[in-house]
C-alpha cells in the first residue's frame, strides 16, 4: 500500500524494458528485520532492488560520482555533546537541546537520475500480464540511493539558511540562530535551542514522515535520555553540575564476554600486559587457530574494534589483536580473552561532558613508542584530541614506515596528530567556529624536525612526511612541547598499568560506571539481529 500510495514504481510492459535498456528488470526481494528486542519487538519489512555492483560488466558501472554519499565522523556527534556543555545558551538566551529525528523510508523520497526497470514484489504482479515497474522514486538497493537521498535533504536545508559543510556533506550550520545539524543516514541529530529545534522538526515534516525521537535538555519537559547510532546519551550531573553522557551500545560488551565463553572468569585490571622481546619473539611462533576459532576470533576482534570508538582505554590492545586477523594464533586468542576479562570487570564505561568555558582553541596531543613491536620493529602512533576538557577522537595505530629512532618515530605521530588536527579544525569550521588547532608533544626532537624545512641529516624521510613542515611555517597549526606527565596520548601507545589508565581516562572525560544505566537496561535481553519475522505469515501481514 505504501509503495503505490508514494507512487515508487508504474507498472510498464516488460517488453519496454528490453526495447530501452537491453536487459531485463533488475530483481527485488522483501528484507525483513527485527528491529526490536525480545521484550518489544519491532519487525519491519521493506522492498529493496537487487542491483549489484560485482553482477555488472566494467561499461555498466556507474561512475562514483553518482555513489558518492557523505557520512560524518563521529567526532561531529561528540563535539555537539561538547558544544551542549561549553555553550550552554543561543544567542537568544534560551537554553541548548540536543534534538534527534528519524526519517521514516527515506530512500523513497528522492528522484531517480537515470532509467531503472525492476520486477513487480508478487503481491503487485497482474495476472495474466507481463509487467515490471519503472521507478519513478529513488528506492532501497539502487546503487545510487544514498547520494539522490543525500542530495534531497540537502536542498531541503539550503532552502531554510542551512550552510552545508564543506569538508563534511552531511554536516550544516545556520548563522541566523546557531543551529548545527549533522546527519547520518536518515538520523538527524541537532543542537539549538526551543525555538530553533521546533522550526527544523516543522521543516522536516513537511517534506518527510519522521519520528522525533527526543528533545534532550535539563530543563522541565525536557527528555532525559535518547538513543543515536546505538548509542545512549543522556543528561545527568557530574560533580554536582549538568553534564551529556555518552556511553557505548553495553550489549557488546556483554556479547564479547558470552562468544568467548567467560561468563564464569575473574576480571582483570588491564586489557593487555607488557611483553618482553622474548616473549613477543616466542608468541610469534605460537600455532595458528584452525577454522572455527579464527572465525570466532575474527567476529570477536571486529566487535570489540567497534566499541573501542568509545573506549579509548581498550584501544591499545584491540590494535595489537586487529594485527592478527589474517592468521591469529593460539596466544592471540589468550590475549583477546584477557580483553573479555577486563571488559567483564569493567562493563560500563561513559564519556562526561560536563560543563566548562567555551575552549579557545582545539589541541591534539600525540605520542609514540618506537619500535615496541619486537617481531616488525614498527613503533605505535597515540593519539588525543581535546576541545577543551572534552576528548572528541582518540587513535592508536601501527605506524606505516619503519622508524630508525626515537625522534623519528614520534616524527611521525606529530604527522598524524597534524592530519587529524586540521580535519578536525575543518569540521569545527563546518559548524560554525574558527578556532586554531595546536599538536602537543612530548618530544623535542620531533618538534626541531617540524619547525624546520628540509630533510636536514635524516636523509632517509620520505618527503610526503615533509607537508606538515610547510603547514607549521604557514602557521596553519602550531606544534608545542608537553611535559611527558601531561601527555595524555602516552596511554594509547603501549600497554600501562591498571592505575596510570584509569587516572588518564579521568583526566580526558571518561568514567567507569558502577552498574548499568536505565538507558542501557532497556536493551538488557536484546542484541544485534538479523533477518526475520517468525513466520512467513507474519511477514506477509507487515507488507500488506
């Protein structure tokens, strides 16, 4: 009813098909999903076309121009968390709300570019008549869906003051009141105030059927708790003062510790120990998983990689265990299960916006430790990026070149800090606020490296590695020396005690949470899922 009533598709000869493309219509199929969870289910069924990629010879696929569909990083949702805290009130004096949409079939909304034929679903099919449908609306599974559905939302925004972003297409700015909105996919997640909130729902709902999901605030009336990108933020107080929380999908959590069959161990105080060069050295010669373990690793690995984007204090070792997805070994898995041990002690874990003065500027500290990989020599990049008291994207990654000392290598974590540093400065830009940004280390050598242009006596550097000399001399960012005490970044480079990674998570924001919070005992009996109504009637009565 749906589908004829938004008019997606008319129904032509199949005959029409062959005459304008040369091939027949492209297939559909019903996609059924749950979701719910076991308490509240919540099926959905959706007619999607099956047109991929890999089926198409090389002269039929389309160009990326057509493809391409902007998704924002993640440190846009935190950085309006952040924006909550430090700005407080709009330029009309009325407090800040974070509010959240979701658009209802969004994909149906935007206008195909070119000439798409699909097979009839059977509950349209005529008897007797050989017919396919001609879209006539933009529809779930064509290859350029998300663009015409991105390209749609954005006109809808520009035709309300909205400024897109320039370095992010799913970012936009308002400077007549200050609205930021970001979204992803078909969530729309904005801060501003009553007045400005009101007049977006009112915008969308013209244009789109949409649930508002919430209007998060600490004032009376205001909702206390939404859901964003499996995600519970929430307003709650931190010493006494309003403060966002930000915590994780705990569901993770909860499935990492089932799949490694530890629902009976003892909990540890670190995700990973420091080993000695002979005992990397001897590890890397421990026998490989046969089949069904290193699937089970691989999935396990996946999801914890997926919860390390909000637990930085689990980021260090997830990178060491993500280096052994191609082959993982019996000690890998010894590893991964220390990782479910200490996630088992410490299940709940959020992130703290509390209230501070809006930050001048946007810091990126940056460490290294040289060739902390016995087996490879490569050395580990750390990384923070702070608004503020505020972390809005943290890293730890294996650096690429292989680095003959110490200056070199932290060399090399100042490029990346300096990379980050200047996205994040053109995001900032994105949504209204032109700040400087400053990378910190702790390293001399690496800051006389930077502050000079040339190879000098390292002869070896690749001169890619050199653009962030010219940067700092432009004065587009600025480099600066930190006491190695006050580098936040050394936590995420090497594996520290239990005591220094607690003290650097209070530091940067972070909390461990003593029980879960009411948002996460919503989804106590839930987890991630897959296809499927019970029964194929059920599924019939959904479509109809």
């Amino acid at each position: 009813d749906y589908l004829r009533r938004q008019a997606v598709y008319e129904k032509r000869p199949i005959s029409e098909c062959y005459e304008v493309t040369g091939k027949k219509p492209i297939g559909t199929r019903w996609l059924d999903t749950d979701k719910g969870d076991p308490r509240k289910p919540n099926f959905r069924s959706r007619l999607v076309v099956r047109e991929i990629k890999a089926a198409k010879a090389p002269e039929d696929q389309l160009p990326q121009s057509l493809l391409f569909s902007s998704t924002p990083p993640l440190e846009a949702m935190r950085l309006l968390c952040s924006l909550w805290s430090s700005q407080q009130v709009s330029r009309n004096g009325q407090r800040l709300k974070l509010g959240l949409w979701d658009i209802s079939r969004a994909h149906f909304y935007g206008t195909p570019k070119r000439t798409i034929y699909i097979e009839l679903p059977d509950e349209d099919k005529t008897p007797g008549k050989e017919e396919c449908g001609l879209l006539t609306k933009s529809m779930y599974g064509t290859q350029d869906a998300p663009a015409i559905w991105q390209a749609h939302y954005t006109g809808i925004l520009e035709s309300a003051g909205f400024k897109r972003g320039r370095s992010n297409a799913s970012v936009f700015y308002r400077e007549a009141d200050g609205v930021r909105v970001v979204v992803h996919g078909d969530d729309f997640l904005a801060l501003g105030d009553r007045t400005g909130l009101d007049e977006l729902d009112a915008l969308l709902r013209k244009s789109y059927e949409l649930k508002r999901l919430g209007t998060l605030g600490d004032e009376e009336g205001d909702d206390k708790e939404v859901h964003f990108l499996n995600r519970l933020i929430r307003v709650g107080t931190h010493h006494n003062q309003p403060a966002v929380f930000l915590e994780p999908d705990r569901r993770h959590v909860d499935l990492l510790i089932r799949n490694l069959g530890l629902e009976q161990a003892k909990g540890v105080d670190t995700p990973d120990v420091k080993k000695s060069v002979d005992q990397q050295m001897l590890e890397s010669r421990s026998p490989i998983l046969g089949k069904e373990l290193s699937v089970k690793y691989r999935s396990s690995v996946m999801r914890a990689a997926y919860l390390s984007q909000d637990r930085p204090d689990i980021s260090h070792s997830v990178k060491n265990l993500s280096r052994k997805m191609v082959n993982p070994t019996e000690a890998s898995l010894g590893d991964l299960k220390r990782l479910g041990r200490y996630l088992k002690k410490y299940p709940d874990f959020s992130q703290v916006f509390s209230r501070q003065k809006m930050p001048n500027k946007l810091v990126v500290q940056v460490d290294s430790d040289h060739a902390g990989c016995a087996v490879t020599r490569r050395s580990t990049t750390g990384m923070i990026a702070l608004f503020g008291g505020h972390a809005l994207k943290h890293a730890s990654n294996v650096q690429s070149t292989i680095a003959l000392s110490t200056g070199e290598s932290e060399y090399y974590a100042l490029v990346k800090g300096g990379s980050t540093a200047l996205g994040m400065q053109s995001l900032l830009a994105d949504l209204g606020l032109e700040l400087p940004v400053v990378v910190e280390s702790d390293s001399n050598s690496a800051k006389g490296t930077v502050s000079r242009i040339g190879l000098g006596k390292a002869r070896h550097i690749q001169t890619r590695y050199l653009w962030l000399q010219e940067r700092v001399s432009m004065g587009h960012l600025k480099v600066v020396h930190v006491p190695g005490k006050s580098n936040r970044a050394d936590a995420f480079t090497k594996s520290v005690p239990g005591v220094q990674m607690k003290k650097t998570m209070e530091r940067s924001g972070y909390i461990y949470l003593g029980e879960r919070s009411k948002g996460q005992m919503k989804l106590l009996d839930s987890e991630p899922k897959g296809p499927g109504p019970s029964s194929a009637t059920e599924s019939q009565n959904m479509r109809e």
